[in-house]
C-alpha cells in the first residue's frame, strides 16, 4: 500500500502501472488458492492464463481461484497491476486449499509457555459499501457484533489447554466478547495498529508499557442492548 506514492519516486499516486514476473513452485502436489487484494486494476496470469482479473473505482478487493498444481513444477507467473487513482495497493497472496489451521494452531500452542491469540475482524471486511459476501456482514456494514463463529471456537479450545493466554484483539469497531470477558484472563484491544503495531502490543504484554486502559467506544455485549440510530 504506496498510499499517495508509488514505487517510483517523484510521481503521486494514481495514473501508474507495474508488470511483475517470476516463477512459482509448489512444495507439493494438490489444490492451491491463488488470490490477488488491490486496487484500483489487475490481472494475475499463471503461465499466460489467465486467473483472476479486477477493475474498480470504488474499493479494493480479493479475488481468488482454486487451481491444482503439481510439486516441483515451475510455474509462469505474472501480476499485471494498474492505479488510476489515488490509494494504490496490491497484494499477490496463495495458500493450500485444504489447510487444517485450527489442528495447526493447536499443535502450536500444546508446544508454548503463554498464548497470545490474535482474532478479531479485517480491514478488507468492515467498511463503507465493501463487497464482502461473509457471515455478520452486509456490504461492508456489520450484522453481528460477536466474534467470528470460528474465532470463538478457537479461543475455546486454545483456553482448554490451561496454559496462560492473552486475547489481542484487532478490528475497526467494538466486539461483544462475552466469554472471553469471563474467561481469558487479559484482553488487549490493539484495533488496526499499523506497521509498529506489534512492536508496541510487544511492549505491552512484556510489561514495558502500561496502557491507561480506557475505551474511546462503548463495548456492547448484544445487539439487543445497542440503540438503533441512522
């Protein structure tokens, strides 16, 4: 994200185009997930095919397609990628298809002394007429005010395995975390903290830094207790 730059010094933001190439190669057989987060054009080819192409005005997105791909081939790849705009940002992103994250995360955590669970929303879901198409959202607009149903499982089982925890919470707007708020024993809204973010969580949860602890939003614990408004 250049945000009123680019790449190249000494030009602004909107009215630039990039081409990058290079070879991808899988370190195993089987169904990947290429994906590409942008705006405000672009076009991902996969040995001159192509996979995913965007074009918009409005707001970044992700697009994404299922391929299979073969262990050890090399893979043609190329990101075509144009600003018109102001606010340019891409982002080239891939991943197994079939990734069993939460068996991973639990692997991991068995394995540690403390657990610091990072969850919450993104920045590519909340927001101003985004096209999202996800469970608690309506076209940017929130519907649900909870942790994301997977997220909680997770924070449940994490919680399970008696080890000490801290819940980083990180999002745009408040979550109602009610078993988190009974159970886990320190809850640390970081919001979207930026490129020093996790320098500064650092220095929080190491105790370098005590935060005054005061909220700039009411954290309702319903939808039923927030007021409608317009």
């Amino acid at each position: 994200i250049w945000k009123n730059t680019t790449p190249i010094s000494g030009k602004w933001g909107d009215g630039f185009s990039i081409r990058w190439t290079g070879f991808l190669v899988p370190p195993r057989s089987g169904c990947y997930q290429l994906a590409v987060n942008g705006f405000s054009s672009y076009d991902l080819f996969l040995d001159n095919e192509v996979v995913v192409s965007f074009d918009d005005i409005h707001h970044p997105r992700i697009k994404s397609k299922e391929i299979e791909l073969e262990a050890g081939r090399l893979y043609e790849i190329r990101l075509d990628y144009a600003s018109r705009y102001l606010d340019p940002q891409i982002q080239l992103l891939w991943a197994y298809c079939d990734d069993d994250y939460l068996t991973e995360a639990l692997e991991a955590a068995e394995k540690a002394e403390v657990i610091i669970a990072a969850m919450g929303l993104s920045p590519n879901q909340e927001g101003e007429e985004m096209p999202v198409d996800v469970q608690g959202f309506f076209g940017g607009d929130r519907t649900d005010i909870t942790l994301p149903a997977p997220q909680e499982k997770l924070l449940k089982e994490l919680y399970a395995l008696g080890k000490p925890m801290v819940l980083v919470l990180l999002s745009g707007s408040a979550l109602a975390v009610n078993w988190a708020d009974e159970h886990v024993p320190a809850i640390l809204e970081a919001w979207y903290p930026g490129e020093a973010g996790g320098e500064a969580l650092a220095d929080v949860i190491f105790g370098d830094y005590n935060p005054a602890g005061r909220l700039p939003v009411t954290f309702y614990r319903s939808l039923e207790d927030l007021p409608p408004f317009e």
